[in-house]
C-alpha cells in the first residue's frame, strides 16, 4: 500500500488490524505480534479511523521523555553530538506527532569538543533528558556523558529556551529525571553509570539551577540500571528504569514509594524485554486525555533505522503500570497496535505531520526544525539570504583532509524506514572552487555519498565510502551569446546545475543517481547499505568542504523528501 494515498477505508483499516490480531477483538494482541515482522511493515502510525500501528515513528527518536500538558503532549529526544540539540516534538494524540523545535541552539554551551573546530563526541553529546511542566513553565534536564548534566527552562515549548544550566559538572553520568511535590519541593535523579550503574537522588533548589551533590541518597545499582523517570499515580511515586541481563536483553522495572524522597523499597518488572521487537524499553509513561495510561518509548536495540519509537498501553494492576500487552505472568509485552488515545480520530495519512517536515525549498529565513548539523556549524559559513530561495553553503578546510565526517558544513536529518524513500537535492556548482567536493551522503558510523570534486578548473562526479573515493564523468558547462550593447557579445557560462537523488526501502539499501536536467537520473556508484552506529540509526545530509583552501560555495535550491 503507498502511504502517501489517502485511500483507506474502514474496511481496509480492519483488515489490516485483523491480520494482526488488533481489531474488534478478533485474537488477542499477544498472539498478533508474532505475525508483525520487524522491519517489514507497509503500514505504520495513523492508519484511518481512529487505528494505529507500531511503529509511529520508523526514525531514530531515541531516548524519549514525554508529558502532557493539558491537551497536549510533548516529547524530547536525544541528539548526541547534532546541532541544534535535544529535539522536542508535539502531538496532539500521541501518534501523529511534529517536530517544534530543539532546545540546545549551540553546543559549545556544553563544551568545545561539540564545536566545528574540535568534532570530538562521536556517540556523545546530548544523552537521555526528562522535559517537565511546573508553576507555568517547562523544564529540560539532560545529561552528556563527559561534561555532566544541564538544565535550561521555557515559557513555551517551542522556545526561547534561556542558556544552559550546569547542575554537574563530572563526567561519568546519565539518563536524569526531576520532580516537584505538591509541597513545591524538588528533587534530581541521576546516574553514574563509570561507578556500576549507582543511582542517586539529589535535593534541587525549586527553581532547578541547583543540586546538592553532597546529599545524595542511592536508590539504585547495577544490572546497567538507567533510563531512570519519576512519575505519581494516585498517592504513589514510581521510579520506572530500565534493566538488563545477558541472555535476556533490556526491560522495564519500577520502584515505588509513598513519599517522593523514598524509601524505594519495593520493585517489580513491569515488561519482558521484546527482543523480537528490539527491546523497547525508555520513554515516558503519561496519562492520555481518554483516562487511560500510555508509554512513549524508543526500541533500544537500534538498527540502521534508528531506535523508533512505539506506543504502548499501560495497564494498572495491584498499583503498578504494566507495559503492553498483559501476560500470564503478570508482566507485559510488546503491542503492535490499537486506537488512537482520542475520541472522533479523523481520517488521516499515515505519517503526514512528519512529512510535512522533511522537504524543504529553503524559502525562509531559518532552518526547519528538522534539520540539525553534524557538530556545531561555523555560523558564518552557510546562508540563507545570499540568494533567497536557495541555501548557500561555503566550503573550508575539513579537520582532516578528505574525511567527510569531519568536515564542519554537513547539514543533516533523520531517515526513516518505510517502504519507498526517495531523497532528491538540486545543486547549483557554479562557485565551486579547485579543491571543493559537494554533495548528498548518507551517514552514522560509516558513511557513502554522490557529489563533485572541481579539480583543474574541472568538475567530475564521485562516488566515496568510507573516504575511498571513486571518480566518474567530467560533468561539462554550457554556454550562450549575450549582447552587451554597442555591438558586444559576451560569452556566459550557465549555472551548472545538477540533481542528486538516493532511494531506498525497507530493506535499508540505498541506491544513488544523478541527473542533468532533473527529469531522467543515471545511476552511479556502488548499492550502500545503511547502518547502526555511535548509538544512531543513518541519517542523510549534504556537505561541502574544501581540501585545497577557504574557498567556494555551492548553492542548494531544494531537498525533497518523498
């Protein structure tokens, strides 16, 4: 089925959640997750009348927090060493969600090794964060691995959000979590993981710009016991965080207690680690405007897609939230759908709020918020009104040479794993400079790209893996007469214009292509599969940078996602 066709009928949306087990109670959903195979799904999210299925986003949404806020629901997701940081979407049915905004406008807030000058926290950077609403403002904490963790604070969630905040400044630490009582006190939960996984709380000034390091009380250790969140259910504080055990994999635990302070004494395993469906295991647990519970979670055993995200019921038994579908045991595990918590859901197009994120024609005079750079970018070096319409990015010396991924202007977003993807970047290379190379790549510990390299006074295509670089067709400019009055003709050069496009599907096999005219596209280079690395699913982008000197630019007048 093409999702992109707004072709359902109700019919059709309970064929589907039959076949799974998910509709008007056919079979149970326990017994449906075994025919949903991982990775192979046609369908995904919204799929019509008040339906959906998991994944809701198949893209690399890792480390989830998630809160509501009245009717709405917000979520923020780690972003490792990509600027601007910690990405904050919005929904307002917790399956069709929009990114609005990223918290973490500049990185050498945390430290210079996040710097285009230093590219240094390859799977570092921003970790796992707790986002929280208190007294008419939101509240973002979050830990970085070596720098230690930081909390800034906004009116509204889509920003301004005020500078960071250190609360810590040690390294060895992860996976936070913060909450006020109804008496207005606060707290700040932390691990470290460089000491076997020990976690701690910590007393929190109330307006949360300061903890006392020197009062911190364990609530927790070992078994790589992280991802820690504090929520209240009735007269009860939960402590929900993951474990893991070799053999099994990664699951959900809780700890309980009458006061926020603890004692947490009492434990319970909320979830069996899914390692047919990739372990989902950190996220929110909120409660929806329906009145029923829900957790918002990534699955943490990632692939090239990323750790995507789910949503999962949550069902309280005994005064404890059991996560997905309920099992003989009393713990639950991984659902492959159900309703949109949302009464009336309209007909929609499955994945149509984060679609309308991905192109863009580069119109405005800021960057969406999908786009994020790899490292903190040179500012001055990438503009979007030298020439309106088009975004202009200046090449400079990468910090080693013919490295791409250490070039400092590699402009980036997330890929998403579906059943067609197509990625088409039009590029004008009329200003690039001996030494440039330009193009569309795809990255996360390896990397491949199709672009130009000008050397000579020449442009020729190239195809690079991995920094081993393979050399195509001399790409040849076009001339024409111009008068200039009094009898004079001058000869221009029209702007070399080239089309860059990658496809692929769920198999995670891209495919690269060019074109000359933007209409018929010529294969070139070698298939590229895309990959899991530094804690991150593949993401495209498109770079420039110059070996030779500071010299060139290529302009970009558009990147389509379809």
């Amino acid at each position: 089925m093409n999702i992109f066709k707004l072709n359902y009928t109700k019919r059709n949306a309970c064929i589907a959640l039959a076949a799974l087990g998910l509709c008007a109670g056919l079979t149970s959903a326990s017994d449906a997750q075994e025919k949903r195979e991982w990775g192979k799904w046609d369908q995904w999210g919204d799929i019509g009348y008040g339906l959906y299925l998991n994944p809701v986003i198949p893209a690399d949404y890792s480390d989830l927090d998630c809160i509501r806020v009245g009717d709405d629901y917000y979520a923020i997701t780690s972003t490792f060493q990509f600027s601007p940081g910690m990405t904050i979407i919005h929904s307002k049915d917790l399956v069709n969600w929009r990114i609005i905004g990223n918290a973490v406008p500049d990185l050498t807030q945390i430290g210079e090794a996040l710097n285009w000058t230093k590219m240094d926290r390859p799977a570092r950077g921003i970790w796992a964060g707790t986002l929280r609403y208190h007294d008419g403002k939101f509240y973002l904490f979050f830990g970085t691995p070596d720098e230690g963790y930081f909390m800034t604070t906004a009116s509204r969630p889509e920003g301004p959000w005020e500078p960071l905040t250190c609360l810590l400044a040690e390294n060895g630490w992860d996976d936070c979590t913060a909450m006020w009582d109804e008496n207005g006190e606060a707290c700040f939960v932390g691990t470290c993981f460089k000491d076997n996984y020990k976690t701690y709380m910590f007393p929190m000034t109330p307006d949360a710009k300061k903890i006392d390091r020197t009062k911190g009380v364990l609530l927790n250790e070992g078994s790589g016991r992280e991802a820690s969140k504090l929520i209240k259910h009735g007269d009860w504080y939960y402590l929900v965080f993951s474990e893991h055990k070799n053999g099994i994999g990664r699951y959900v635990m809780a700890k309980r207690s009458k006061s926020m302070k603890g004692p947490y004494t009492e434990e319970k395993q909320l979830a069996h680690a899914s390692a047919d469906a990739h372990e989902p295991n950190q996220g929110g647990i909120i409660e929806g405007k329906d009145g029923k519970w829900y957790f918002l979670t990534h699955h943490g055993d990632g692939d090239w897609s990323g750790r995507i995200v789910s949503l999962l019921p949550v069902t309280w038994i005994d005064g404890w939230p059991i996560i997905g579908t309920l099992q003989r045991d009393g713990m639950g595990t991984m659902t492959w759908g159900g309703k949109i918590p949302v009464a009336d859901k309209p007909q929609t197009v499955p994945g149509e709020e984060f679609f309308l994120q991905r192109s863009d024609d580069f119109e405005k005079r800021e960057l969406g918020p999908q786009w994020q750079w790899n490292y903190q970018p040179r500012k001055d070096f990438f503009s979007l009104d030298a020439r309106p319409g088009w975004l202009v990015l200046n090449a400079f010396n990468p910090l080693e040479k013919n490295k791409l991924l250490k070039a400092g202007n590699t402009l980036t977003q997330r890929s998403f794993r579906q059943e067609r993807n197509e990625v088409i970047v039009k590029m004008d290379l009329s200003g690039m400079k001996n030494g440039q190379k330009a193009g569309l790549c795809h990255f996360s510990g390896s990397h491949s790209a199709i672009g130009v390299v000008k050397e000579g006074g020449k442009l020729y295509l190239e195809f690079r893996q991995n920094d081993r670089v393979e050399r195509g067709l001399e790409l040849h400019p076009t001339f024409r007469q111009k008068e200039a009055g009094q009898g004079i003709v001058k000869t221009i050069q029209e702007p070399v214009l080239i089309w860059f496009r990658s496809t692929w599907g769920l198999d995670g096999e891209s495919h690269y292509s060019y074109s000359l005219d933007g209409e018929s596209f010529k294969p070139f280079g070698r298939p590229y599969r895309l990959e899991w690395g530094n804690y991150r699913g593949d993401r495209i982008g498109i770079y420039t940078f110059n070996d030779d000197e500071e010299a060139g630019f290529v302009a970009v007048d558009y990147f389509h996602y379809r």
